[in-house]
C-alpha cells in the first residue's frame, strides 16, 4: 500500500516534495511497527517453539532483517528531501531499489513466518 504510494511519486519526472516525504513517512512507520512485532513478539514465539532446523530459519531472517534496516537506515540519511530534489533521477533509482528489496524481504518473512505460525492456530484466529 505505502510501497505503491511511494512508487506512484517517483513515476513522476518532476517530484512532490510534500508527497515523497508523506509516502517516505508512512512506509518508515509501518515498516517500524512490522519490524517491532516480528521482532518483539513472532520471533520469540516462534524461537520457542520450532524444531532447531525452524529455529535456524528464524535467526537467519531475523537477522538479515537488522541488516536490511541498516541499510534502509542509510537510504534514509542518504536522502534528504534536499538529495531528493537535487537529484530526483537517481533518488527514484535508488527508491526503486529499496522498494525492490522491501518487497523481497516482506515475501521471505510470509514464506517462512506464516506457515511456521498456522502451527498454533490460536494464534493466528
């Protein structure tokens, strides 16, 4: 939904600075609020309960994820509504390749988070 936001306004050839910065802060807050609940509450559910070969699975996404938030961190600072402006081309580049990745990171954690949690049905209702 906000991904989609956020690539409507960089299909634009001249930006909109006030909508890049709104898509940019909705998409950062849930992908926080994401990030906090996996981090939080699925993955010590899930670490408590999956066979060690689960488990393995889990660290390793886990893990990629603080990854990613460094580098989704950097891109961030790297772009400030200034950049943006100054460099509208490759900003929508570089969004291009963040949403990429988001996009990829959210399909691994719904490929291995969500049939790990339909394990406990109660759960999931």
């Amino acid at each position: 939904m906000y991904i989609g936001e956020l690539e409507r306004q960089t299909a634009a050839s001249v930006p909109k600075l006030d909508a890049v910065a709104s898509a940019r802060l909705k998409l950062t807050r849930v992908s926080r609020r994401r990030t906090a609940l996996l981090e939080t509450k699925v993955y010590p559910f899930l670490l408590e309960r999956v066979s060690p070969a689960d488990q393995a699975n889990v660290l390793a996404l886990r893990d990629s994820g603080k990854a990613q938030l460094t580098v989704s961190v950097g891109h961030i600072g790297r772009w400030t509504l200034r950049e943006v402006e100054e460099s509208w081309s490759d900003y929508c580049a570089a969004s291009r390749a963040m949403r990429t990745t988001m996009i990829a990171r959210v399909g691994a954690e719904r490929e291995l988070v969500y049939p790990l949690l339909t394990r406990w049905p109660d759960v999931t209702a």
